[in-house]
C-alpha cells in the first residue's frame, strides 16, 4: 500500500510537471505584447518596450525563465496579472473570485447527488416502469441538448415563472438558489444514469440471485449488496469533484453574473495574459492529478476486494 | 488409443469407433444460424423510437444539403428595409427574419448543413484516429504505460489553450475547430476503444477459441472486429451532439467560427441576445438543433444497446 502510494505520487509529479512545462513552452509562442497593459503598449516606443521585456525576464531564454517561474511558485509569489486585471496580484485575485465557485460548486455537489443518488435507484429498483422512463427521458435532453441552451432558458423561464431574480446579488440569497440548482441540472442526469446502469448490472448477477433465493429481504439485498457495489465506480469521480468545485461553472457564471472562476482561465488566455495563464494551469492540473490519485485510494476504502499491489496493471 | 474407464471398470475397445478429422463436419456441427449484424440490425429496427428518429436524421440531412442547392434565399441577403427587420414569422419568412433582415428560415438549413458537416468531419478524425490508435494501444502492451502519460497530459492541458494557440497562428476558421476539438479528442476515443480491445482481449470466450485452436484471423475476424465496428458506429453517432454542443459552447465565450459565417452555434447565440425581444430568433434554430442532437444520442444508443450480443433473441 504505502509502496504503490509511493509510486503513484512520483508518477503524478512528473505528469503535472510535464502538463505545466508543455503549456509553459506553448505560451512562449504567444506575442510578446501580453505582457503589456493596453495603455502602456501603446504609450511606450519600441525601445521601451523591448527594456520593459528584459526588465521582467522575458528575453531569457526559455529554461530560464520556467526554472525562475517555478522557484518563484515555491517562494510562494504567483506573479501579477498583466492584462486581465491590470498589476494585481495572482492570489489577491483566486482569494477573491474562489470563494464564489466554491459555495456554488459545492451546493451543486450536495443537490446534484442528494437528487441524483435518489433518483439512480428509484429508476433501477423500477425498471421499465414510468419513473425509469421519466428518468431517462430527463437525462437524455440533458445529455444531447447543449448546456447552455438549457441553461439559458431554464434561467429565463423559471426566473419569471418563480419571481425569483435572474442574476447573481451578493446580499441576495433568494438570488442563489437558481444558479446552484442550474449547476446541478447536468450532474442529477449523470449520477442518476450511472448509478442505475450499475445497480442494473450488478441486481443481474448470480450471487444476487442466491441472496433473494435464500429468502434475504429485497431492501436488505438492495442496501447490503447491490447499493454498495454499484457505488464504487461512482465513489472514484467524487475526489475529483469535491477538488475542482473552485474551478466554477464557465457558463452559470457568466450567464448569472457572478463573480468567480469560472470565465477567468478563458479570459486570460483570450487577453494573453501569459501569467495568469500559467498559475491557473498550475492548480487545475494539480488538483486533477490529484483528485484520479485520491479517487483510487477512496475505492480501496470502500471495496475490500480492490487491493493495491504491485501486480495491479 | 488410451484405455477407457467407466466408474472404475474398462471399456471395451469396440465400442469406440476412431474417425480421422473431417473439416466440413466440423464446421458444420459448430455451425449456427446467428449472424452477429442480422441479429443486431433486428434488435435495432425493432424499436419504432429507432426507425422514426433515423428517419429524422435522413430527411434532416438530406434536406439542410438538398436545400442550399435549389433554393435562391440568399441567407446573407440583409436589407435596409426596415419594415423586414425582426419580423415574426409569416408565409414569407416562415421562421421570420432577424435584426438585419435575414430570412431565419434559409439561414437555419444552412447552418444545419454547416455544423453537421463540421460535427461529421470531427467525429471521422476524432472516432478514425482513436480506433486505429486505441487498437495498437490495446494489443501493444509495451507502449501502454508511455500511452497513459500522454492521455494525462493532453486531457490535462485545457483545449481552449490550443484553440487560443491554433487561432493565433491561423485565422479562427471551419479548420480551427476541428483541429482544436480533434486534438483532445482523439486521445478519449483511444483510451476507450484501448480499454474495450483489451477486455475483449483477455474474456473468456476468446480465450476458450484460442485454446481450441481457432486461427487467430478468424478470432479476430469473428469475435474481435464485430464488437469494435459496432463500438465505432456508436461512438460516431455520439460525437456529433458533442461536437454541435461544442460549437455553441465555443461560440459563446467568443471563440467560436467568424460571426459572419452561417451555423447552428452562431445562430443560437446571435438569437440569444435578442431573445427578450424576439424569442422566436433563438427558439427556432434551438428547436432543429436539438431535434438533430437528441436523434443522434438516442441513435447513438440505442445501436449501442443492439450491437450488445446480451440483447439478441
């Protein structure tokens, strides 16, 4: 156990440092001109702004700057942003804008498998029957149609069939309430559709079998057995989940108005703004890594029968 | 010949009669009259939901091709008439006309045409290269754990980081996208068909053919090949809401194809805009794109469901 964890943690550094060195190189590809607000690029001569670019290590070559990008990370100095928010700096602006995915990423979490776990064995328990049918007819318009065509008009119709309004106020709660259950919309269907397909799988195998025939009661077998196996493969994306709730909602964000994380990583690298870039790369690949990585672990903790040896492949 | 035992007691010779190896026979007593595409087709058609929503899709595509070459509404035609602007939907303008006084209508088959033909060519590159690669991936054991880290990296790096990259170095196009969206596709549709090929691979039957001496091409060409044809078709089918949704997406945060040319994406979010006003701008559009998304999933899965030999009668 401790050997394979070992090993895992060494194999997850070297992806996340490749994923960070790759993007780092691809970035050096971009115009030098993002590293200037748009007044000073226009202000200075060209003079200026090639001492500008000396000035902040841009002229290095490459390895040099990465090796100084990441000493700099260690020393806990993210950088400022250059073009999305003027000279501020990186982790004034996570501070700020975290916050808000987070509460809207983990409301979804709790509403989205509060509803969806429900839902999944309600929908496997009656199979075939008007709920399942319900069910997957729910899941399949929000499987198909593009999310923010439903987003769009889930926002617009139930914001004026409820009276409740249609973006985001700070001081508001009444005004949380859509984009937390917007957010969930897609990830019901999903948990729903998963945890039924595996409690389907599960309810037809032999041992199953055995179980009713040896007279234990339909919700003892439904609990005891096909419940906790059908809930391993669902158990491994949680981690995940639970790590990228900051990482927010690109499109309930921006349709909503709130002011999180959601748009910032497309913002920055439609304005070029080389280090905001790199330091949002940096924590999405992190926490991704590391979310697969705890995902594995999790399940070792719930099905005794997965053991973590060297001979697993 | 060895001795026979019965129960302990020796057999007597003459009662076994040795009978030297006949091909045909043996064909024939292994012979049955299950054809594995027949069975599949069957189960297929046998829904009405299938046929109706194939039907669907046929006369949809063919009439967004079919309709460009013989109508003469020109659906870039803008006019200064100001009466034509924004007008409801009429016996001239059946889906209306938008802000500029372009028939909705002539500009929605249009853009049927272009996003299917952008969603087919994504799911050709994404679903032909994931399967060539995912069947080397699968059977070549030696490249697998190089395999993994790619994957790694490459769902790791955002794809708005190559879009932003790709449309810098070219000019934002019908190219762009598809090399934008293919480039992380790819690797997904491998990972899949790898992760198939090998528990095919390794399932007993397979491995009951080997040890009974089955030639490898005939596994391979009766056991192997149906399962990963069929596979292909569906993952084929599901790529193309994925893609068309991805367009909308793309669209929406501004990266999407030039606001001049005509697609589904563009018309859905031009629409989206003026939807306070005019509802109908986005809702029509809305309502063949998500005819078209929905038709291709429940397709998608529902061949999934009949390609599945557990399915068969």
């Amino acid at each position: 156990m401790k050997k394979y964890i070992f090993k895992r943690s060494i194999q997850s550094l070297i992806t996340i440092w490749i994923v960070i060195f790759v993007v780092f190189m691809l970035l050096r590809l971009m115009p030098t001109s993002g590293y200037f607000t748009r007044d000073d690029y226009l202000t200075m001569t060209e003079e200026m702004r090639q001492a500008y670019l000396k000035s902040i290590g841009v002229l290095d070559p490459p390895l040099t700057q990465f090796k100084n990008f990441i000493v700099n990370i260690f020393n806990g100095d993210l950088g400022r942003s250059i073009t999305v928010y003027p000279r501020l700096s990186i982790t004034t602006i996570l501070k700020e804008k975290i916050g808000y995915s987070a509460v809207f990423g983990f409301a979804s979490i709790v509403i989205s498998m509060g509803l969806g776990i429900p839902m999944g064995i309600l929908m496997a328990r009656y199979k075939g029957k008007i709920v399942d049918n319900l069910g997957t007819f729910y899941s399949v318009i929000v499987r198909a149609v593009p999310s923010l065509i439903y987003l769009f008009l889930f926002q617009v119709w139930v914001s004026k069939i409820f009276d409740l309004p249609m973006l985001f106020y700070k001081d508001r709660p009444e005004s949380w309430i859509l984009p937390a259950i917007s957010m969930s919309l897609s990830s019901i269907a999903w948990y729903a559709i998963w945890l039924r397909r595996f409690m389907v799988d599960e309810a037809n195998r032999d041992y199953i079998k055995f179980a009713q025939v040896k007279g234990l009661s339909e919700s003892y077998v439904m609990r005891k057995h096909v419940l906790r196996n059908a809930f391993v493969p669902i158990a491994i994306g949680i981690p995940s989940d639970l790590l990228l709730i900051i990482s927010g909602s690109l499109i309930i964000e921006n349709l909503y108005s709130i002011p999180g994380m959601g748009g910032l990583l497309i913002d920055s690298i439609k304005q070029m703004d080389n280090n905001l870039v790199q330091v949002l790369v940096l924590i999405y690949s992190v926490l991704s890594v590391l979310g697969v990585f705890l995902g594995d672990l999790l399940i070792v903790f719930i099905d005794p029968r997965i053991r973590l040896t060297e001979s697993e492949d | 010949m060895d001795k026979m035992y019965y129960n302990g007691t020796e057999l007597p010779d003459d009662l076994f009669d040795e009978i030297p190896l006949d091909e045909q026979l043996s064909e024939e007593s292994g012979y049955s009259n299950y054809s594995y595409w027949r069975s599949t087709f069957r189960t297929f058609f046998k829904s009405k939901l299938s046929i109706f929503l194939v039907i669907i899709i046929v006369v949809l595509s063919l009439f967004s091709f079919l309709y460009p070459v013989f109508s003469n509404v020109d659906p870039q035609q803008v006019t200064l008439d100001m009466d034509k602007w924004n007008v409801n939907a009429n016996s001239q303008n059946w889906f209306g006309t938008d802000g500029l006084g372009r028939d909705i209508w002539a500009r929605t088959w249009y853009g049927t045409r272009n996003s299917l033909l952008l969603a087919l060519v994504i799911a050709l590159i994404e679903v032909g290269v994931g399967s060539i690669v995912g069947a080397i991936w699968g059977y070549v054991r030696r490249i697998d754990p190089l395999m993994i880290e790619l994957y790694n990296i490459i769902t790791n790096i955002p794809s708005t980081v190559y879009l932003i990259l790709l449309s810098y170095i070219l000019e934002p196009s019908f190219t762009t996208i598809v090399i934008a969206l293919a480039s992380s596709g790819w690797i997904v549709e491998a990972k899949f068909m790898r992760n198939k090929v090998l528990s095919l691979r390794e399932s007993e039957y397979n491995i009951a053919s080997q040890c009974l001496g089955t030639p490898l091409k005939r596994i391979v060409a009766k056991n192997i090949i149906p399962h990963l044809v069929s596979l292909i078709i569906m993952e084929a089918a599901l790529t193309v809401p994925y893609s068309i949704g991805s367009e909308v997406f793309l669209g929406f945060v501004g990266l999407g194809l030039p606001l001049d040319s005509v697609t589904l994406g563009n018309m859905v979010n031009q629409g989206r805009a003026n939807f306070m006003l005019y509802p109908y701008q986005m809702l029509y559009p809305t309502l063949v794109l998500c005819i078209i998304t929905i038709s291709f999933y429940i397709v998608g899965n529902k061949f999934a469901d009949a390609s599945d030999p557990k399915n068969h009668v």
